[in-house]
C-alpha cells in the first residue's frame, strides 16, 4: 500500500513534468522557470534513485542527451514514413491474410510468400543516396516530416557514404533502424534506462562528434522514394542491400504459409535473450512488389505488413475478486483484482480476463494463483493458473447475462470479417441509455484524440456524473461555473482554466468531430476517411435525412461493418439530440480539400458487376489514388460507368439515356497508362 502511494506520488511528478515539457518544447510557451524544472526533474530522478520499482518511459532518466527538436532543420520526406498495424497472436495473423486474399480477389488456397524480418526496437532513419552519394539523413519525425540528423548519421559505421555498384539507383531513400547493441549499451546503463533511449539520445546529440562516441549501428529494411531500382520483391531488394554494403537482419527469412510464420515466431522468441540487438516482434512483408502495390495503404498503415508483437515481462499474483468492466461500446470487459504486484517496475492491482470464454477456456476462478504478462503500455492480462495451487476455497465467477449498470440484455454481434460470433458480449442499449456507457462516451469525447479538452480528465468527468453537472457531451459547453467554484478542490483559477479550456476547443476539425462521438468501429483512422470524403459536418449529418449511409461504402477502408454501425448510430433519439446540439454550439471545420493531382480528378465513377481478378475494394482504392472518387447512383453528375462481368441492366441503361460513357474494365485501366 504505502508503494502505491509513492507510486502515485511518482506518477504525479511525471505527468506535470510531461507538461511542462510539453509547453516548453512543442508551444514554445514555457509554463515555468527553469529552476523549477529543474528541480522537478531532479525530484523524479531521486525517487527512481530511492525506490527502485519506480520507472516510466517519460522520465527524464530517459530522455538524458536528449536535445529538443527545435535545434534541427525540419525536412519533408517525399513519401511518408509509415507505422505498421499490430498482431499478436496466430488468429490475428489468419485475419491478416484472410484481408489480403479478399482485397486481391484471389484464392485463399493459394500461397503467399512474406518476408519474416525481427523488428528491432531503435531509432527509424531514412537515408537519401543520390548518384549513389549519401546526402541527407532524416529521423521519423511525425512520419510525415523529419529532423535533418545527416551529421550524425555519417559518424554510424554501418553507413556507407558512397556507393560505386553498377545497378545501385540513380536516386533512392534507404530506410532501416539505428541501433546500440546490448553489450555496448552495458557499458552507457548508467546513463540511460534502455538500449533505445541511448540510441535515440546519441543520434539527436547537437554536436555529431558526441554521437560518434557511441557505437551505433544500421540495419536496413525497406526504401521510400526511388528512381531506378529494378526489382521485384522485397526479399530481393534485402539482397541488393547486402551486395550495396549495407548491414541486414541476419534473422531475416522468407515465409510461405502462416504454420511457417508462427513457428519461426516461436523460435526466435527463445532465442530472443542471446541475440545482441533488442527486438520486440517480427515484421511480416507480402514479399511480391507488384502485389504490394495493388494493396496500397489505408491511412497511415501498409495493407500489405504486419507488425507480431512479442510479449513482455511477467509476474505471479493471486485473485482476489473478478469485477465487470463497462466500456464506452457497452463491451462487458472482465478485470481481475489481484494482490499488487510490481512487475518490471510498474505496480499492477488489475489485470484484465479479455471476455467470457476467455475465463471458462482457461479455468480462471476467484482465488487463484495466475501468471500475469504486462507488455509496453497494454493493460495487463491473466495468462493462466497455477492449478496446483488451487484453493478448495476457489470461487467460479459467472458472466452476467444482463449488464450491471442498466440491466439491458447482453449480446454477442457477428463478425461480418471473420464470419464468426464476437468473443466480446455487450449491452444492447445503443449509449446513453446505459450510466457507465454514458460516462465512458463523455471521457472519450473530452479526451486527448478527441475534443482535447486540457485539464478535463477522466476524474473530472466522473465527479461532474455525480454531481449531474453533465448528462450528455453538450453540456460540457453550459456548465454551472459558479457552481463548480464552490466545489471541493476547485477555486477561482482552476475553473478559469477549465472555462478556457472548454471554450478553446469549440472550434473543432471535422474528423476530430466525428470520431469524438464515440462510434462504434469509427476510430481515428476511419473518422480521417470520412471527414476527407464527406468533408463537412452538414453532409455528415445529412446522411440520416437522405438516407444515404450506403454511400459510404464508396470511401475506401470504409466497409458493411462501419456502415451499420453509423446506421444505428443515426437510429438513437439520443445520438441525434447530442448531434444536433454540438454542431449548434460547436464550430466543426470543413475538411480541407485535398491535392488534387492523380489523372482522374474531378471525375466520378460507379462500379457495376463482377470485375475479375480485383475486388471492388481494390477498384475504389485505384479510383481515389488517382484524384478520382466512387458514387452509388446513375446521375447526370457521373462521368463513366465501368462494367464488369454480370452488370445491372438497369444501372446500364440509366447510363446510356444519360449519355455517361460506359467502360469495360481494360479500357479503364487504359485510362491509367
Ligand atoms: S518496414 C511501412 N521493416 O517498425 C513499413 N519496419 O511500426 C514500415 N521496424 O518505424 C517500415 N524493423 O522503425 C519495417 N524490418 C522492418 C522493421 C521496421 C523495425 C520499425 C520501424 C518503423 C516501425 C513501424
């Protein structure tokens, strides 16, 4: 008990010190002098000193050497450096490939061949070669945009500065991982917490000859922009690395069938503690190019990779209770309390059980002894008993058929993408009929992704519940502020800020907009691909008055799994009252219009019939690449109709009698040279 008191002391120090650190490098408005910075940071420094269970991947310990970003030039990559989505078990991986073989059109019986490379957890680099010259060095950035670190990169033996082979491209971005090996990074631990901070510290050093000091290395893996590259798959290309003097992987394999991935997954995780680098998974690439290119990227993720994350540290407790969870999608999420645990530095008291059948397959009753795994930020899970040291004692817990807070009837969807029940049961009610999905959709609104709203934290929005100060998102925006000032903990400042915090985020972007509202299966990435399409919060409403939802499907990432739950969404009294509220007391943005350069733009296109060997996934994917965009109906507006194999006579007439050129599908794709 008293460590979780010194922990939360901790937690307090770092989230303050985050702040300051926040408005000091990223506003440029420091909140405090640098005395008293300074002696936060060393406040945390002393703690971690005195209590070895305390760290945190903020701390200042690990950001020592680290130099704020404002000190190096800010370059545009020509393309974005991407992340990858993640899996994490053998079924993530069938839906993976299930995904693939859909969008391609092809025969799942047919065989896939990846490129399986261990993911080292360093620093990404992307490194410019001209006329087989190293010219320029740039770190990730915010992917979109990096740090000019050329200095620093060239003191990195690993990386050739000139190239002289005939066949290497006339111009190419050499992407891969800047590292310090485990044995060197022994030598620095007093300085940093872990091999990654020293490598990222060492690489943003102002001065390169600091840099040079530490031995970092390069491993290389994939390519941005290029100009005369002349190969066909991504095993290939790490070949012509290594023949370039480039370092590669040497754990790195090709891969035909997902029993192939998962046993070479196996094998590496045991050998995971002799290998000199730090990896934290193994990425798996579709290993074809050409194929690579038809699956394309939705949002800022390659369709075509996939990140299999290992786990992480462990640690034994024991159950003291099994309580249910309500989120803000109404899932039924089961949590073991358990008897505080410090694992890997962290004091774990919860440990989530997944859902019901996760309890019944692995036996888990109230009592006990379970292995508890906590990887990276992830909330800690049960991993499985100790039946031995089963109590006569022990308690079964039974699921609840009906939910705890409001009573609804608890139900498991069907998974249109896996074709299979949901593990997950939820409450039926659609949101804020139900009290704990209510006050969960309110965190969401205000929280960092969403509204943003600073100060305005998850107790907050809990206290103001209690105190019926909020029933619905809007009436963040009417709130009694005399009243509040009256509360305990408040004052006359600390409502200012909270009055200005809330009236700093009345004006709003539209993706923001939409994914603040709490849909189901509407995260941030799908929220960007409708505010990009539907670009105004009018059009967005206007779906349920025109009953247009299936529009949506044209959007590419947006499929019949989205559609329906927007549908029911619209269906809710409630949602729409909340609806129409914000957009009266909120300013939501236009979505701004995008770079229009691809050969189809400003031209429509509909889709009819069966086109072969792509799916129409893939046709829209190809349309909005280029400029183009997708519609549902015959109009005047529609500039060509493409055909495929069993088309809809009547969509074919409508197109005649309206005069829209109709195309079969070579032709279009003639369009595209
Ligand atoms: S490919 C679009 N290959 O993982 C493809 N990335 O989460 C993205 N990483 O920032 C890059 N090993 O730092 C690729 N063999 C590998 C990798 C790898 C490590 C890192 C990389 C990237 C992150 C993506």
């Amino acid at each position: 008990m008293i460590d979780e008191k010194i922990n939360q002391k901790y937690l307090k120090k770092i989230k303050l010190f985050n702040k300051y650190n926040k408005h000091y490098y990223d506003l440029n408005e420091p909140l405090v002098k640098d005395f008293i910075f300074d002696k936060l940071k060393l406040e945390i420094l002393n703690l971690e000193k005195k209590y070895d269970f305390l760290s945190h991947k903020d701390s200042p310990r690990n950001s020592v050497g680290f130099r704020p970003s404002k000190l190096f030039k800010k370059v545009k990559h020509k393309i974005p450096m991407l992340s990858l989505s993640n899996a994490f078990d053998r079924e993530d991986l069938v839906n993976f490939e299930k995904k693939i073989f859909n969008f391609l059109n092809e025969d799942s019986k047919q065989i896939m061949e990846y490129s399986a490379e261990p993911k080292i957890d360093g620093i990404s680099a992307s490194l410019i070669f001209k006329n087989g010259k190293f010219i320029t060095g740039l770190s990730r950035g915010d992917g979109k945009e990096g740090e000019d670190i050329t200095e620093n990169l060239k003191t990195i033996k690993d990386i050739p500065n000139k190239i002289n082979s005939k066949d290497f491209p006339e111009e190419i971005d050499i992407r891969g991982e800047v590292f310090i090996q485990n044995s060197d990074f022994k030598k620095l631990a007093n300085k940093f917490a872990n091999p990654r901070n020293a490598a990222s510290g060492s690489l943003r050093q102002k001065d390169p000859n600091e840099t040079d000091k530490i031995p970092l290395k390069f491993i290389a893996y994939t390519f941005g922009f290029e100009k005369g590259l002349k190969i066909k798959s991504q095993s290939e290309y790490l070949e012509k690395l290594k023949e370039w003097g480039f370092k590669t992987n040497p754990l790195n394999k090709t891969i035909k069938t997902i029993d192939g991935l998962v046993k070479n997954y196996n094998d590496i995780e045991k050998k995971r503690g002799e290998i000199d680098f730090d990896i934290d998974g193994i990425v798996y690439k579709i290993n074809n190019f050409k194929l690579q290119k038809r699956l394309g990227y939705v949002a800022n993720a390659p369709r075509w990779a996939v990140a299999h994350k290992f786990t992480a540290n462990s640690g034994i407790s024991v159950i003291e209770n099994i309580e249910i969870q309500i989120g803000r999608t109404g899932a039924l999420t089961p949590v073991a309390k358990i008897k505080s645990v410090n694992i890997g530095g962290v004091i774990v008291s919860n440990a989530t059980l997944h859902n019901e059948e996760e309890i019944i397959r692995k036996d888990i009753r109230i009592g006990d002894t379970v292995l508890i795994e906590r990887a990276g930020d992830v909330i800690p899970h049960v991993i499985s008993v100790d039946l031995k040291l089963r109590n006569k004692n022990s308690k079964k817990f039974f699921f609840p058929k009906t939910c705890p807070s409001c009573g609804s009837k608890t139900v498991k969807d069907f998974n249109l993408t896996t074709k299979k029940e949901d593990a997950v049961r939820r409450c039926s009610s659609e949101g804020y009929e139900c009290e704990k999905m209510a006050i969960e959709k309110i965190k969401h609104f205000v929280s960092k992704d969403a509204l943003n709203i600073e100060g305005f934290g998850k107790k907050i929005v809990e206290n103001f519940w209690n105190l019926k100060l909020i029933r619905l998102p809007q009436d963040i925006f009417k709130l009694d502020f005399l009243k509040i000032e009256t509360l305990d903990g408040w004052g006359k400042q600390s409502v200012a800020n909270l009055k200005y915090s809330i009236n700093l985020r009345k004006i709003i972007s539209f993706e923001k907009f939409i994914y603040a509202l709490g849909i189901r299966h509407i995260g941030l990435e799908n929220a960007k691909l409708i505010s990009k399409n539907l670009r105004s919060s009018k059009n967005f409403i206007a779906l349920s008055k025109n009953n247009n939802f299936d529009d949506l499907i044209n959007i590419d990432g947006i499929g019949e799994t989205q559609i329906k739950s927007i549908k029911s969404f619209f269906k809710n009294n409630t949602n729409l009252n909340v609806l129409n509220n914000l957009d009266k007391l909120l300013k939501v943005k236009d979505a701004e219009s995008q770079k229009n350069n691809g050969i189809f733009n400003n031209k429509t296109f509909m889709l009819t019939g069966k086109l072969s060997s792509m799916s129409r996934s893939e046709a829209k994917s190809i349309v909005e690449q280029n400029s183009g965009s997708i519609v549902s109906n015959v109009t005047k507006k529609l500039d060509y109709l493409i055909v495929g194999e069993k088309p809809t006579n009547r969509k074919v007439e409508a197109a005649k009698n309206l005069k829209v050129k109709i195309l079969d599908q070579s032709s279009w794709l003639k369009m595209l040279k």
